[in-house]
C-alpha cells in the first residue's frame, strides 16, 4: 500500500497513476482520493496523485485539532517531497481547493497551476449549515441500496443524475458493516470543523489573489449551495484569465466529467504544458 510519513510521523495514503505533468487531486472535506474515480480516466497526459487526508480513507487518524487546513497542506508539501516533485499542478475539490490557496500563499513556487471545483473565498451560509448537519454522522440506512437512494432524493440541487452514480459515490463515503454503514473518515472530524466554524470568518480574498500568474481553472455548480454565481463572478473579475466552467444541474460539488468541466480542465491541462 503506497503512503508515506507527515511530518508529525503519520502514515497517510496515496494513490498514483499514468505519466506526464504531475497532478495532485485534492479531495473534499470527508472525502478521499476516490472522488476523482468519475474524472480520471478522462485526464491524459498526466501522472495523476489521489492522497488521502489524515484522518479520511485509508490514511492514519490523528489528534482532531490537526485536522486542519494548514496542517494538511503541509500533508501536501510533504507528499511531494516523498515523490520528488518540485512542482505539481493542484486540482482541488471544496477542502481540496482552499488547500490550493493556502499553498499559492506560502509556497507558490511549488505549484504549475490550480483549478478549483466548487470552491471560493466566499461560501453561502446555506452550504456550510449542510455541511454542519452531516459531518461525523453515520448515515441511518443500513445497506448501500437504501442510502443511494436516499441521497438522490436529498440532493435537491442535482438533477439527471443515474442511480448507478449515486450508488458509485456512496461506495466511496461508506463502509458497509454487519451493523451497518460506517463512515469512511474519522467521525471526530466534526469536532475540528465545528471549532473553525465557530472562529471569525477571516477574509480569503487575498488567499485567492495569491494565485496571480497561475494558471488557473474554476468549476461550479449552477445550483452550488456553497459558491455563488456573484462569488464565481467576482473571481473571474479579478482574473480574467481564469479558464471557468458553469455545469448545469451540478450542486456542491460536479462530479468533474461533465462536458463543461472536461473542456475547462482539458484547456488548463493545455496551459500548463
């Protein structure tokens, strides 16, 4: 099994594949490197990296209290380090992407580019009151039948979604016990996220400037509960380079093979070789 050791001596998992520019595939909050088995076998030319965070997937847990956005992308640095990488493009979903950000700020010789799906320095309150009500939850139903279901008729925002994804994308939260489903994260996890959210907002506009002279990419969901169209909007003010995709009836967050998001990802593959 292919990990390597953080800094503070954990084992954390990882995932590499194909050849070409280096691609760290950052997942969402309790997710892990699974959430880019829809997109990966659409990305060519690349040497796709799919870590699990600490405490989510197959890596080591922790002290909650770590469980933290700086700490994990110092996680990051010290995976590319293990493999040798000077630099490496970042693809980020949701956690993934403001870890994308934290790096332009600290170390942005390290990165080729950045592209963000469904994420910003500005989130709707709605989105994190989801994400407040789930996380470190284990889902009531019992079997993976039953929650598929269950979550296609939750997730309001997304729409002409076949029940074989649905059922593809529990098997990745999930694991299935004789006393039912069990998270595939460290349900302590609540406990760090709750502790930021009850912290000052602080401002990430200056988090997203740092990524200046990056290629840069930016996917959203139309009906995205977490990034706005006026935030989006804003971004791509402020760059107006920025290579964007708006997916129709994706929430938080696409699934990343939709048309409009291969096209966004495939030209800022393009630039950055």
């Amino acid at each position: 099994m292919p990990s390597y050791r953080s800094s503070d001596g954990l084992s954390l998992y990882y995932e590499e594949a194909g050849s070409g520019l280096p691609v760290i595939a950052l997942a969402g909050l309790t997710r892990n490197g699974a959430d880019f088995n829809h997109v990966a076998p659409h990305l060519a030319g690349v040497r796709l990296i799919r870590p699990d965070y600490r405490g989510r997937g197959q890596s080591e847990y922790a002290d909650p209290a770590t469980y933290t956005i700086p700490t994990e992308a110092g996680d990051v640095l010290a995976l590319m380090d293990h493999l040798g990488l000077e630099r490496a493009a970042i693809l980020g979903t949701s956690r993934g992407g403001l870890i994308a950000m934290g790096l332009a700020t600290a170390v942005k010789d390290r990165l080729l580019g950045v592209a963000l799906n469904d994420i910003g320095p500005a989130l709707k309150p709605e989105g994190l009151g989801f994400i407040e009500g789930y996380i470190g939850r284990r889902p009531t139903q019992r079997t993976y039948d039953e929650v598929a279901v269950a979550r296609a008729a939750f997730m309001k925002t997304f729409r002409n979604v076949p029940p074989e994804r649905w059922r593809a994308e529990v098997e990745q939260f999930y694991i299935e016990t004789p006393d039912g489903l069990d998270l595939r994260y460290d349900k302590r996890l609540r406990e760090a996220v709750l502790a930021s959210m009850a912290q000052p907002t602080p401002d990430l506009w200056p988090v997203f400037d740092a990524l200046a002279g990056l290629p840069l990419a930016l996917i959203r969901g139309v009906n995205s509960d977490l990034l706005s169209k006026e935030t989006a909007d804003e971004m791509s003010r402020r760059r107006p380079d920025m290579i964007r995709a708006d997916v129709p009836d994706r929430g938080h967050v696409p699934f990343l093979d939709e048309p409009e998001a291969l096209v966004a990802l495939n030209k800022w593959l393009e630039a950055m070789r």
